[in-house]
C-alpha cells in the first residue's frame, strides 16, 4: 500500500468524507494484507488487479467493518474522477459476439453509402451483384448478430422491440414531412 491513503477511522469524520468524495481509491485490508478486487469480489496482493472505486463507494462498502479489519483508502494516481476508472472486457465470448456485430454494422453501413451513391437498383462494377441484394444480405447480417448479442447478454427484447417500435413511427413521420415533390 502507498503512503497516499487514510484509514477507515479517519474516514469517519464527516469533513474528511466530504473533503475525499469524487476521488477514486483502492480498498486496502490490512487483516488480509490485500486489496479489495472490482465489485467488493475478494482480494489481491497485486494493486493492478484491485478495483478502483469512488471515495464514497468504498466507504459505503467498508462502514460496518470493524477496526480489527484495519480497511484504509489509497488514493488512485489520478485521485479523482477525471479519468474513469472503467476496465475493457476481457471475456473472449463477449469480444467474439460485440466485435462481429460491430463489423456487420459498418458493412451494412458500406452497402448504404453504395445504395446513396450508385443507386439501390444499381450494380457492384467488379462483381455485378446488386446493390439491393448486398444491403439485403448485410441487413440480415446485422439481425442475426443483434439477436445473438441480445440473447449473450441477456439484453431486454421487449425494450428493444418497444424503442424499435417508437423510433418506425417517429421516422414515419419524419419522412411524412417531405413535400410530396420531393418523396
């Protein structure tokens, strides 16, 4: 632990948790000679594997233990919010399953810019596929990896399909607003 900390004696005082909060710390237990990991999930001897968590949130998590537990504060390099303390995920399943959609996104984004700038009924001039058919099939693309993504993640159908639902009637009228020259 650094000498950058202050223990959860001192964290009583109603100033000092006013004077810290907004600060990013790690949890250090002395009864275990560790730090607390992410999400209060154990401890590590290693800082770079300890959870990062605002002032208040680790004093919120610590205020029952008692003295015996000897819970300090080390305060982050940063020592505020300035930079978030998020962590990338790591879990190869969930990479394999957001990185394709996210590629599916930008080919059907690809055919979009093609439909906009050839013409839907347009052909691709090295393959000759057509532009309707590419967007056909990167659409279907995007849906089936949007499904598996919803069902990895154990993601709200019934939100998704609810927003999905306000945003075709918000667009409808949007394109309703078109002078009928123009449409």
């Amino acid at each position: 632990m650094t000498a950058r900390a202050i223990s959860l004696q001192a964290a009583r005082l109603p100033r000092v948790r006013a004077k810290y909060r907004g600060c990013t710390v790690r949890i250090w237990s002395g009864e275990h000679c560790a730090y607390w990991r992410p999400n209060c999930a154990g401890y590590c001897a290693d800082p770079a594997g300890a959870g990062v968590y605002l002032f208040e949130d680790a004093y919120a998590n610590t205020a029952h233990c008692d003295p015996s537990k000897q819970i300090a504060f080390e305060f982050t390099p940063t020592g505020s919010v300035g930079v978030n303390p998020w962590r990338p995920m790591a879990r190869a399943i969930d990479l394999k399953h957001l990185g394709k959609l996210g590629e599916e996104l930008g080919e059907a984004a690809a055919a979009t810019a093609r439909c906009i700038i050839q013409g839907i009924d347009e052909r691709e001039p090295v393959t000759g596929k057509p532009n309707r058919e590419w967007l056909e099939d990167e659409l279907a693309d995007v849906i089936a990896n949007a499904t598996l993504v919803t069902l990895h993640f154990k993601l709200d159908r019934g939100r998704i399909l609810a927003r999905a639902r306000r945003k075709v009637a918000q667009l409808r009228a949007w394109h309703a607003m078109l002078d009928e020259g123009e449409a």
